[in-house]
C-alpha cells in the first residue's frame, strides 16, 4: 500500500500547516485514497487559513484543453482567489510577489507523469524560483511517478532551448518523483541564490513507494491530471507520443484514445503497421486504425495510423520508439508532412519540435535521413550522465 506526500501530511494530523496562511498549487488529481481532494483536506485542518489557490496548466478543476488560457477566478467550492499560472503569455507561468504576499507557506501537491514535456513539473520550479528568493517556504508533496523510477530515456534540454516543456535540463524520461524534482530545482536556486538566504524548503515523501513501482501496483487511485491523460496506458506512450505535437500528425487528440493513437488523413494504416512491425521494436504492438478526431488536429477527418499497444512496459522504450514511428510517417508521405510553426507554448522560435527534443539535432538529423538507430546513439552518454546525476536527489 502507497500512501501520498498528501496523506502522509494528513497522518500528523497537518501539525507541520497549523498557524499558517497556506497558498496550494494543485489540481484535479491532488486528491487522498479516498478521492477527496488536498483543497478540501487542508481547509479542513485546525488554525489552517488557505488564503490562495494556484492552477496549473488546465486550471484548477483540469477543464481547459492544452494550449488554453485559464483566467483567474473564484473557487465556489473553497471561497478562494484561484491565481492561475497557465494565463495567455509566458509571464502569467509564475507567481508575482504579490500574488505571493501575504502568505507562510506554498504547498505544491501535483500528480506528474514522469516525463519532462509534462508542465506540471515546470510550475512546480517556477513556483519555487518565485517564492524562495522572497523568503516563502515551500512544501512539496509527493507523489509516485506512475511510469515508475528507473528507466531514464531520451536527450537532454541543450542551452537555448529552454521552454514551459523543458525548464530544466531533464531527460525526457526522467525516472523521478515530483518531490525529488523538487530536491534538484532546489539545489540548483541554492547554487544560484550567491549567499542570499532562502524560505525553508521540504518534501513529503510518499510511504511504500517503491522505483520498480507503476501506479497501477500502488494502490491509489486514478485521477485524470490533464484532459488527454485518461488513464495510466496513456502515460506510458506520452514521453515518446508528445513528439507528435510538434508536426502536422495527429497524436490522437480527440479521440478517447490520445497518444496511443496517431495518423493523419494521408496515412495508409496497414502499410504504417506492417513497416513498424519491420523495425522490431521492444515491447510494443502496432495495430492499423482509423479514426476521426473531434477537435484539434484534422477535426472531422478520417485519419489513417496506428495505435500503440505495450506489451511489455518493463521492454517498451517510449522515446526511441516514438522517433521511429515519426521517421516512417515522414517518409510515407514527405510532401505532406511538416513541422509545427505556430507558437507552441509561448514560443515560436525554437519552434515545436525543437522545443520538445532539447535542441535541433534530432530535426535535422530526420530531415538528412538518419535512421532511428543513428539518432537514438547520440542520447547514450546524456542518458548516462543524467541518471548517474539523478540518483543524488532519490528519495526511494
């Protein structure tokens, strides 16, 4: 059994929140075992005033699409300011200081999925940079990566690629926990603050959490964090399926099987099935599909593709085999397929792609015909150096 940063808090009865003016940055999925949800948990502790309440990206209820402004507003449920920190430019991302003002303490309790195009995780540091500086403590509580803690995948963010989907230098497939990346972001505001004295800073850790562990083996329940991540099958395939955000295929958006799905109307789905199949990737079924998405992407088109089926979580390497998957739909169809110019996440130079990879090398090595194979060769050594980095800040 797996109990959360939130319910280990609750544990000690909130004794650590007492006599305090809490702010709390949280979401649909903040919730404890019994799906009651942290806002409605600490307005419920004793000599505990929730002052403010921070949304993510999708708001605070996780109603808005991806890409959508949330404007702040009322919460009719806990009669308190939500500041929204997903507005309509870059610098509604982080807390003003006078959003800050007047508070003791921010509490942090998002559920992440375990990879770094997943924004929650870069509200989390931007929150952190924001409230440290000016003397504010910060409590993270923790929650398990549901795609487990081991397996570290894909490139890192390079200098001058640095965006809300890469606001550290993460690997794609980070292997970490919320808390311990709240633990890095921490040491790093530290290693920058020269001398400056900082808010007091601690992480909650979750109780029973064990790397090897999916959320499926924990025991708790599932709450969508985002509208397009209904279930734990679609955080698997995300780290290597977010990629397709920056093209013109579809990843599956308006269908009731985001990211596992992908194709566009010029895709021929069994011939894309049969070549996929040719590759021999680890883990992972192809199976041809048609669909029609409802919004986004080709709304109201038939579309050709395939959907992902893991077979083998333990084998399945999202990342390298969402490169290989993008390579073949490339090629099946050069004319029509293109990248993503439009702004994309407040920024429209790097453009998608760029953004999503960490850099231009993987574009440009596809638009120059390197295989899969070749290109996945030059993560070996940041992967390495990253998990042999990441290991300092485990708390399980």
């Amino acid at each position: 059994m797996v109990r959360s940063g939130l319910e280990m808090l609750l544990a000690k009865a909130g004794s650590q929140l007492r006599g305090k003016r809490i702010g709390l940055v949280t979401h649909a999925a903040g919730v404890d075992g019994q799906m009651r949800s942290s806002i409605e948990r600490i307005s419920e502790i004793p000599g505990v005033r929730l002052v403010s309440l921070f949304g993510p990206e999708h708001g605070l209820y996780g109603q808005a699409q991806d890409l959508i402004g949330v404007s702040d507003h009322e919460s009719p449920g806990a009669c308190t300011q939500v500041v929204s920190l997903y507005g309509k430019t870059f610098e509604s991302l982080k807390p003003t200081p006078k959003q800050l003002e007047g508070l003791d303490l921010l509490v942090v309790d998002l559920q992440d999925i375990g990879s770094r195009f997943y924004t929650f995780q870069a509200t989390m540091k931007y929150c952190m940079q924001a409230a440290l500086p000016m003397g504010l403590d910060v409590m993270v509580l923790d929650r398990p990566n549901p795609i487990g803690g081991l397996q570290v995948e894909g490139p890192l963010v390079s200098n001058g690629y640095e965006s809300f989907v890469g606001a550290h230098r993460l690997a794609v497939r980070h292997g970490l926990t919320i808390g311990e990346l709240a633990r890095m972001y921490y040491s790093e505001i530290e290693k920058n603050s020269v001398g400056r004295a900082l808010g007091g800073f601690q992480v909650i850790a979750c109780e029973g959490w064990n790397r090897e562990d999916y959320f499926d083996e924990c025991n708790l329940p599932w709450v969508l964090p985002s509208p397009n991540m209904p279930w734990l099958d679609t955080a698997i395939v995300y780290p290597g399926q977010c990629l397709f955000e920056g093209t013109n295929l579809s990843e599956g958006r308006g269908t009731t099987r985001p990211f596992e799905i992908c194709g566009a109307p010029w895709i021929d789905s069994t011939k894309l099935a049969q070549a996929m199949k040719g590759l021999g990737l680890p883990g992972v079924v192809f199976r041809p599909v048609w669909f029609r998405p409802t919004f986004q992407k080709h709304a109201g088109i038939d579309c050709g593709g395939v959907q992902i089926h893991v077979i083998d979580r333990s084998e399945y390497l999202p990342v390298r085999t969402s490169l290989a998957l993008l390579i073949q739909m490339r090629q099946a169809s050069p004319e029509r397929f293109a990248w993503r110019t439009e702004m994309y996440e407040f920024v429209s130079d790097p453009i998608a792609i760029d953004l999503l990879f960490g850099s231009d090398r993987e574009r440009k090595a596809i638009e120059q015909g390197a295989t899969w194979e070749q290109i996945a060769r030059e993560w070996e050594s940041q992967e390495q150096s990253f998990r042999a980095e990441s290991q300092a800040y485990w708390l399980y």
